[in-house]
C-alpha cells in the first residue's frame, strides 16, 4: 500500500541443534517426586501421633506407601515424558496422584 511504513525483516531463527538427544523426564525424578510426598506423608504421621512408633509400625506405614508412590511416578512419568520439566514443576504435579491414591488405598478393607 503506498504510504504505508515497511514491515520490519523477519529475524533469522538459528538452526535447530544437531546431535543432541531431546530433554525428557526419567522415571527416577518422578520417583523422587512421588517420593517427596511420602516423605511428607511420613513426618505427618510421625507429628500427630506424638510418640514414636514401634519398628513393626514404621514398617507398616512405609510398606503402605511404597504402592502409591510407585503408581503416582508413572503418572507423572506418563504426563511428563517428553518435556524437560523442573524438579519442583514435577513435585506439584505429584501431590494430587500421591494423595488420591494414598486415600484410594486407606480405604480399601484390609484383604
């Protein structure tokens, strides 16, 4: 259109970089995500029962939560494979699976 200013150029975009493999999330790090709420989960229980519990006790909670941590990592693993999210961004996204399932398995009767 006559009278209209130029467009300004179109910046040049670098080559994409060869070589490397693309960043993805491993198992491991939503494993130690999951891992973070057991953790929480553990120090809950130890703050509200006020004396510390037996051996036999201690075993029974970090049994029962073995489970629930191992299934919320492969949510997060499955959410976050292929992108390379921060520790903390894959903690948050742990919390809600860690709790749902660590619910869904209080619940349950005792078999």
């Amino acid at each position: 259109m006559p009278g209209a200013p130029p467009y300004p150029e179109a910046p040049e975009h670098a080559p994409p970089p060869v070589g490397q493999p693309a960043r993805r999330t491993r198992f491991v790090t939503a494993l130690g995500a999951a891992a973070v709420w057991a953790g929480v989960n553990v120090v809950l229980v130890l703050a509200v029962a006020g004396a510390p519990p037996g051996a036999a006790a201690l075993g029974q909670l970090i049994g029962a939560l073995i489970i629930p941590t191992l299934l919320a990592a492969v949510a997060v693993r499955a959410i976050a494979r292929r992108r390379a999210w921060a520790f903390w961004l894959l903690v948050l996204l742990a919390a809600p699976f860690f709790w749902v399932l660590r619910a869904v398995f209080i619940a349950l009767p005792p078999s």
